[in-house]
C-alpha cells in the first residue's frame, strides 16, 4: 500500500521551478507551503538560471541547481545528462510545480522514488503521486492552482500572501540608484511582456503618461526591460529624458525586482516584473488586454487593474489579428486617473 503523500518523511526534496519569472512569483506560496510542511527537509530549486534571483534569499529554499537547457542540458541528451546528475543528490522526493511532460520525465530517469505533480502533458504515468486538476480550480487565479496541488496531495496549506525575498546587495545596489535619480515620487514603468505584442500599451502612451505626472506631482520615472525593450524604452525616454531614466540591459533581474520595491507607484503590462511589484506590495496598476486578469492578474490589494470590458477579451494570443482594441481603447488619461489613485493613497 502507498504511503499518503503528506505522511512521507523526505530528507531531500527536488522542487521543480516554473519557467517564467511572474510564474515563479506566484509559486511563492507553494514553495512556503513545502518548507511548512516539511521543515527538515533540504529543499532544492531545480530552475533555470535566469530565474534564481526569484529563490536566491528565499528561506524555504536551501540550494538552487541550475537547469542549463540552452547549455550542457539542451536536447535529450542534455536531459539525460542533467538525470545522471540529479540521481548523484540521492533525492528522495520530486515536487513539480512546472506542468511539461519534461519535468516529470527528468525525475523519473533520475530515479527519485517519489515524483508528485498534475496528471496533464501525458505524463501520468511517470508521477507516483499524480493529482487531477479539479474545475474550480482552473477558475482561480494561478496562486491558488500552484496550492491546490499541494492540497490535494494532502498537504496544510499555508498563507496564499507572496513572497519574496530580495538580496542585501541588490537592495543596496536599487537605494543607491533610486537617491541618484532623486525626487520626492519616483514611479517605475514596464513597458514590456515577453509573451507577445498583445499584452503591450503603446510605448508612446506610456511616455504621454510619465510627462503628465511628471508636470502634476514632479515624479521622476524608471523604465524596466532588457536589451530587447531598448527601442521601445527610448521612446518613452523622447518624451523626458531629464527625468525619465531608461534602464535597458542595466540592471541584473535581483536589481530589478529591488528597484521595484523601493518605487513610489509602478505602472505596468501582465508581466513578470507585474507580479514581482505585487509581491513587493508596491502600488502598481496593471494594463491588461489580451490575458486574464482573473488567472494571472497582480495578485496583491495594492493593485488595481486596468482593463476594458470587449467581447473578445481575453482571447490570450500573443498577437492581435483584428483592431487592438482591448489596449487601444485603453487611454492615457484612464491609466493617469488610475495613477493618481496609488500616488495621492501613499
């Protein structure tokens, strides 16, 4: 007879990141959840490189191994390899909060005995403690499915609050760059989202936006993103460059997320650094389009969503194949009124 999950006794546990930094944010209460119930336990992150600033200061998490699938891990060879190595850590129990077929296959061919995770991507049979997800779970917002899983392995659920905890150097590092920046109100903007066009309000709107409150209250202004959003921050920067600072291939993700912490409001798409601003609790309005604000909206009572109500919303494609209007309709004076809300409540 199997043991009920929640009565194993695991010395190490292998949790399997997500791999995508809002995913991984809103994780943060399953991983609590895992230390909770399993406080001896040595827990390790198995998580792509870029993702371990999101775990590196976390207390329920004691080491972080680095899935390099771009790397010495691409491929199934590269797969097979990063088998061999896990199967060297003698884990005794695999948690798999990330849904792909991959992540079950990895830990089974690693030979950990006991491998939980949702019954979906045909790998069934590869979970020794599988978990159905139920209907009104997929209702819910992405939190509550990372929890129920762990609940439905029989586990106390803890806290849903997020979590994150942010390292002493990048602290220093974001107090150091925000007293440079100067000014009273200093309010971040993300204009981007690496899943696709769909999920981003103009660029020139953002900019239009930063020169409004910068002439209404003075605030100086962050913009977030990599190399990639150069373009798009530099034009948010034509509309100020004295008071706008574009932070493009500047800041690593830990100086970043730190950075968002200390700002006095945060303006943003669905995104990941959206979520990391929730967990930060910082005031924030999130710009919504083509996603669902109710699975994977800012999951924090300082957030307010932004978002019109069309009958095509949310289609959940990266890419708009008709007129854009879910952000098109979505003005500058509607996010500047949502704005002012957060800077005039601090």
């Amino acid at each position: 007879m199997q043991i009920p999950f929640k009565d194993l006794r695991p010395e190490k546990i292998l949790v399997r990141s997500t791999n995508w930094i809002g995913d991984a944010v809103m994780t943060t209460p399953a991983v609590r959840t895992i230390r909770e119930n399993f406080p001896r336990a040595e827990i390790t992150m198995l998580a792509q490189p870029w993702m371990a600033d999101v775990f590196s200061a976390s207390p329920h998490v004691d080491h972080i191994f680095f899935y390099e699938k771009k790397g010495r891990h691409k491929g199934l060879g590269g797969m097979l390899r990063l088998s061999r190595e896990l199967r060297e850590k003698h884990f005794d129990m695999a948690i798999l909060l990330q849904n792909a077929f991959e992540a079950a296959f990895i830990t089974a061919m690693a030979g950990i005995p006991v491998r939980a995770g949702y019954r979906r991507d045909a790998r069934s049979l590869l979970l020794t403690h599988g978990v159905a997800i139920r209907a009104e779970v997929r209702k819910k917002h992405q939190v509550h499915y990372y929890q129920a899983l762990l609940e439905d392995l029989g586990l106390v659920r803890g806290s849903d609050e997020l979590f994150l905890r942010l390292a002493d150097k990048d602290m220093d590092f974001a107090a150091k760059m925000k007293k440079e920046l100067g000014g009273e109100l200093v309010i971040g903007i993300n204009p981007g989202a690496a899943y696709g066009p769909a999920k981003c309000w103009p660029a020139e709107r953002y900019g239009r936006l930063a020169e409004l409150l910068h002439r209404e209250y003075g605030a100086k202004f962050f913009v977030f993103g990599t190399q990639a959003d150069r373009a798009t921050i530099d034009t948010i920067r034509g509309f100020g460059p004295e008071f706008i600072t574009g932070l493009a291939g500047r800041t690593t993700l830990g100086q970043a997320m730190a950075l968002i912490s200390l700002c006095d409001a945060f303006v943003t798409n669905d995104s990941g650094l959206m979520h990391v601003g929730a967990a930060t609790r910082t005031p924030l309005a999130a710009i919504f389009g083509s996603t669902d604000a109710v699975a994977t909206g800012p999951f924090s009572d300082r957030a307010i969503v932004v978002q019109k109500a069309l009958a095509c919303s949310p289609c959940l494609k990266k890419n708009c194949n008709s007129d854009f209007r879910c952000m098109l309709d979505i003005s500058v004076d509607d996010v500047a009124t949502t704005m002012r809300k957060l800077v005039e409540k601090k």
